[in-house]
C-alpha cells in the first residue's frame, strides 16, 4: 500500500485516479480546489484526508504542504495533477501569471516544500504534462509568458516548463532516493480543462462524439498506472511518457540540461523575490 498525494484530485483524470487507486487500498490524500467537489469525490471513494487549496495563492499551497506534513510522516508519490488554461494574461496576487503559477509554480513550490518528506520515504514525483508540451518554448527572459500572451502558447509553455522541472528533481535529487516522471494522458473526452478559454470545448465534451476520445475513467488509469507503478521498473526517473505508457520525445528543449538548471534556478529567484525561501 502507498501513501499517495493527488492535487486537482475534485473531478478530471485527478478524480478518476482516486476512484481507481482507491479501489486497489492506497492511502489517499486528496487535493483540490472547490471543497463541496472534493467532499463528493472523497466520500464517494472513503477517503477522509482532504485538502482545500487554491493554487492562485501561493500562501495556500505553503499551507497545504504544512497540513501534508501533519497529515503523515511518509509520501511515496506526490501526483502533481492540478492545471488548467486560462484566458490572460491575469497576474495573481503573488506575481505571476495565472496559467504559469497554477500549473508549474504552485507544484514546483509544493514538491520542494514536501522535498524532505519524499526523499526520507525514496518516494516519486507524477507531473501531468500534455502533448501540447511538444509546441511549448521556456523563454527565460519572459519565463511566464505574460509579455507574449496567448492563450494556447501559454498553456504549451507552461507543460514543457513542467517537464524540465522532473528532469531537474532527477539530476538534483535522485540520488538521495527521489524518483519522477511526467506523462501526456492524451485528449480526454469529458474534461474541463480548456473550457474557459475555448468554450466551443465544452459543448464537445458534452456532446455524443464524445466516445470518439478516449473517457475520464481511461485518463485516470494512465494517471493511476504511473502512480502505482515502481520507479525503474514501471517508469524510468527523468522521462516522459505518453498516454500509451511508452517513452515519448516531447520538445526539444526538454532534453536541455542547462535550460533545466537555469530554470529551477529563475523559478527560485522569482519565488525569493515574493519573499518564499528554501533552507539549505
């Protein structure tokens, strides 16, 4: 049995692979946004360790790892799972750009925030990344993209930002015992993500060709294989996967090493400039 973190975990994928790993008698510790939506599904799969966090607000996500840390003396994976794209550019009260602090900044703060729990447990870091990652481009000079803004570039960025940032855990801490990987869990049928920029995405998804694309309960499963699956045997630390559980090539920026260091680094020097610091 593995003690497993799920953000975004109130409906989606992230929802779906509570549903699944719970059935299988993990320990879940459920993350999401909206508290009535997070109830629904953690009563629905018997889970009683919920954690209200809204990713727009940097101090809540500093919270939550705080609660984690409560919560439990052991994590063996950390799903990093909540996202969304946005219409923007929109700055959030902590400096940043809405789609880059809610799908890269708030997770990279959370995993580092829980770093000492994870590598004490030899635990594993999940990314949801996303296809659109192969389109994406990290500009230093405008890491958050809010000088170029566009909905869907935004959205491509920020997944590619998200898979540089396994490939640095890795090369920083895989040899203290932490493991991770990010994977694209394909276009699903049925999801919310991308409804507020692109409305016409809703009324797909609602529509009968939805059984085209593959369902939430499939998403899930992927999201949930690579959760339950052991590092080095499932999965190797450091890669990407595609919704089909093989490796997959995403951008070529990805297999940058020097792009991944001064990444982490800016990301550091940014969160230090709204007075979030690290010890060590």
């Amino acid at each position: 049995m593995k003690t497993i973190v799920i953000t975004g975990a109130s409906d989606g994928i992230g929802a779906q692979a509570a549903r699944q790993l719970a059935r299988q008698g993990h320990r879940l510790l459920l993350v999401g946004r909206t508290e009535a939506k997070l109830a629904a599904v953690a009563a629905e799969v018997g889970v009683e360790e919920c954690f209200v966090a809204d990713f727009e607000r940097l101090g809540e996500v500093r919270r939550l790892a705080r609660d984690l840390r409560a919560a439990t003396d052991r994590i063996d994976v950390l799903v990093n799972n909540a996202g969304g794209s946005f219409t923007g550019p929109v700055i959030t009260e902590d400096g940043f750009e809405r789609t880059f602090q809610v799908n890269y900044v708030a997770g990279f703060l959370l995993t580092l925030d829980l770093m000492e729990i994870l590598t004490a447990s030899q635990g594993a870091v999940v990314n949801t990344s996303s296809r659109a990652a192969t389109k994406g481009t990290v500009d230093l000079g405008d890491l958050d993209g809010r000088q170029r803004f566009k909905t869907y570039r935004a959205y491509q960025d920020v997944k590619l930002a998200s898979t540089l940032h396994i490939r640095e855990l890795h090369a920083r801490y895989h040899d203290q015992g932490l493991s991770a990987m990010a994977f694209n869990p394909g276009f699903i049928g049925g999801t919310s993500v991308g409804a507020e920029p692109f409305p016409i995405l809703t009324r797909f998804n609602r529509a009968p060709l939805t059984w085209i694309f593959p369902s939430l309960s499939w998403g899930g499963a992927r999201l949930a294989y690579f959760a339950e699956g052991t590092p080095g045997q499932a999965w190797q630390s450091g890669c990407y996967y595609r919704d089909d559980h093989r490796l997959r090539h995403t951008a070529k920026q990805a297999y940058d090493p020097q792009l991944s260091r001064q990444l982490w680094d800016t990301t550091i020097e940014l969160l230090a400039h709204q007075g979030i610091v690290f010890a060590g």
